[in-house]
C-alpha cells in the first residue's frame, strides 16, 4: 500500500499545508459503493505501476471520516463526491475527477 489514509481534520490540514511543498492526491471512498471499489482498484494499480514519486498519495473513507471528507470540500471549493480524486497543489486543487473517470490511464496523464 502506498497511500496514508487520512482520518482527523489535523491529518487533513497537515496534507494541505504539505501541498506547498509536494503535490498531494487525496482519494475520496466510500466503503460501500461498487464504482468506488473500482476507483479504488485503479487507485492501487496506478501506485502498483510506476507512480509519480513527487507525490504524496492519501485516502480518505468517506463513511467513516465524514469530517475530514467534508472539510476537504470545503477547503478546496470542490463539491463533494463519491468516489472522486483531487490532486492538491499549493494548497489548490489542480485536478480532480469522479466516478468511472478514476482510471489506471487518467491518473497516469495529469500526474505524469
């Protein structure tokens, strides 16, 4: 496993402070949603490839850390929604697709 799953609002804020600094791609789960498992499943396989090392990868269940996932929206002024990729540069999203857009091959292109 290659990403950190994030599961406090300090967590969260260290992520975007870190932004700064190293890009950061956060994937939003649900736990129980089949497209999410799939977003997942893509996730790993892109980290399982040869995945952008200038990047820093996180998790975020959104069942289970309803908080952080909400906080992340806001912060970033994205709506929210499951499953969705958000890749965050200084302290901005840069990028960020949902639902069957999350793929091994779209992920490749905006963080190569």
């Amino acid at each position: 496993m290659n990403w950190k799953e994030i599961t406090t609002l300090e967590e969260w804020n260290t992520v975007l402070e870190r932004s700064t600094v190293r890009g950061q791609v956060i994937l939003k789960h649900s736990t129980t949603c089949k497209v999410s498992s799939n977003a997942m499943v893509e996730y790993n396989h892109y980290l399982q490839d040869n995945p952008n090392s200038d990047v820093d990868y996180s998790l975020v269940k959104i069942i289970e850390s309803r908080p952080v996932s909400n906080q992340i929206a806001e912060d970033l002024g994205v709506k929210h929604e499951s499953p969705q990729i958000i890749y965050v540069n200084n302290k901005e999203k840069y990028w960020t697709a949902s639902h069957w857009s999350i793929t091994t091959e779209h992920i490749t292109a905006v963080l190569k």
